[in-house]
C-alpha cells in the first residue's frame, strides 16, 4: 500500500497516480479504493477525482464509482501506434483469425512489457491470460520475445536483472536460454512458445516493421495445438501484409 502523504507530490503525479489506479484486473474503483491504491488523503483524492471527472479522463457509475472515461480513449487514438496500426492490421488479423480459429493478437513495445493493442477471439478458443489494454512479460509470451528480440541489449539488460518470473514449469528463466531463444527469433523470424504462460496455450508471432524497417509490432496466434510451428507461414503472410500497408 502506498504512504498515506502528499507531502512532496505534484498535482501531476497524483492525477496520474490516480489515474494509474485503473487496470485491466481494477477497471472499476470507488473513491475509498483510490485513496488506498494511491496513499492520497481523501481531500485530495475527491478534489481531483472530481477535476479528472469534469475534464471527461474519468466517469462516475450510477454505482458511485469510477471507471476509465472516454476522452482518455479518444487521445489513445492519436497515438501511432494504437488506432492508424490497428486500422491497417484488422483486415489480415480477421482473414488470419478465420483460418485458425484460434486467438489473434497484436501488441507493441511498452517500456518492459508487451501491451495487447488489438485480438480477435472465437468463443470456444482456449482461455489466454491477454486482453486488449493488457500487457505479457518480453520473456514468456511470443509477442514479447519477439519484441524483445528486436529491441536494444539495454532492456534486454533491464528484463533479466531481476529472477525472471517463473507462469508455469516450461517458462524460460534460465538468462542464458533466453538469449539463446532471442537470437533463434532474429534468425528466423518468429518465436514459438510452449505452455510458457499458461498450461495447454501455444503460441507462434512473427514482427510486424514500419517503412524504414524498424520492428513496431507483434502478431501471434494461440491455440491449444503443439503443433503451433504449422501455423507459421500463415502468421508470417498476414505480418507481411500489414507491414507493407505501413510502409505504403
């Protein structure tokens, strides 16, 4: 729980703190659940929930509680790589998703982790840990190793600081191994990954690169099958597809 104190705090860094409240597992809090997440006093956290509330970044139930408001989405929008990358992925994700089945997900680079910007589902697919606004370790998901393959030594430094979290008894936290792996994707291009999040989910991605050729995204396909590496061209065909739409 956080200290109990503004003292020394900005009015930004609780804006953004109470905003930073809000997850994908907390999408809903009352006034008394900020105050504890955030360690603001109720005076404080009233006064600018309720600024955060007039602005249209939060909304208030009939409940009396808060959610996520939609002028904070309508900004997300504006970002590069959320809306313009997903507008020029739906179409090969919703042909990639037809012929599979299976979960479909695109994600991109945010700071150490993996954030799921787009996935379409079908609903009898096997039950995955991501959603769309959720955010996968670099080390255990195929998005993120591929992400992660192509980003600069100095996260790869950062990542493996700390033990790696262990998801399941196949996940890699051997740093080593890891490498080993990174080193694979770069070479051919896709990251297979078994049982390393969640038991009985496979998954295969492939990158996604803008027109100077820079690694922007991730997409990858998960389903229940080992044999997952099959699905690879079909991966690689729809991520070459968006990426020449980028690059146009």
């Amino acid at each position: 729980m956080a200290n109990s104190t503004d003292r020394g705090r900005t009015v930004t860094s609780r804006a953004l703190a109470i905003l930073g409240a809000f997850t994908p597992a907390q999408p809903e809090l009352t006034l008394a659940r900020i105050c504890r997440v955030t360690g603001l006093r109720h005076a404080t956290a009233h006064r600018l929930v309720g600024e955060l509330t007039c602005w249209g970044a939060l909304e208030r139930t009939p409940r009396g509680t808060y959610v996520i408001g939609l002028r904070l989405w309508e900004l997300g929008t504006l970002n590069p790589r959320g809306l313009p990358l997903r507008v020029r992925a739906m179409p090969f994700m919703e042909d990639l998703h037809a012929a599979t089945r299976q979960h479909v997900q695109l994600a991109v680079l945010d700071g150490g982790e993996a954030l799921v910007v787009e996935r379409i589902s079908a609903t009898d697919a096997i039950p995955v840990l991501s959603q769309v606004g959720g955010r996968l370790p670099l080390h255990a998901s195929a998005v993120g190793k591929v992400l992660l393959a192509h980003a600069d030594e100095d996260l790869f430094a950062e990542i493996v600081r700390d033990s790696l979290p262990r998801f399941t008894a196949t996940t890699v936290t051997d740093v080593t191994e890891l490498r080993t792996a990174l080193a694979e994707c770069r070479r051919t291009g896709v990251a297979v990954v078994r049982e390393e999040m969640s038991t009985g989910a496979y998954s295969v991605a492939t990158p996604i690169t803008d027109v100077r050729g820079r690694v922007v995204a991730s997409l990858s396909v998960v389903g229940p099958d080992p044999a997952v590496h099959r699905l690879v061209p079909a991966v690689v065909t729809a991520a070459r597809g968006i990426s020449r739409g980028l690059a146009a």
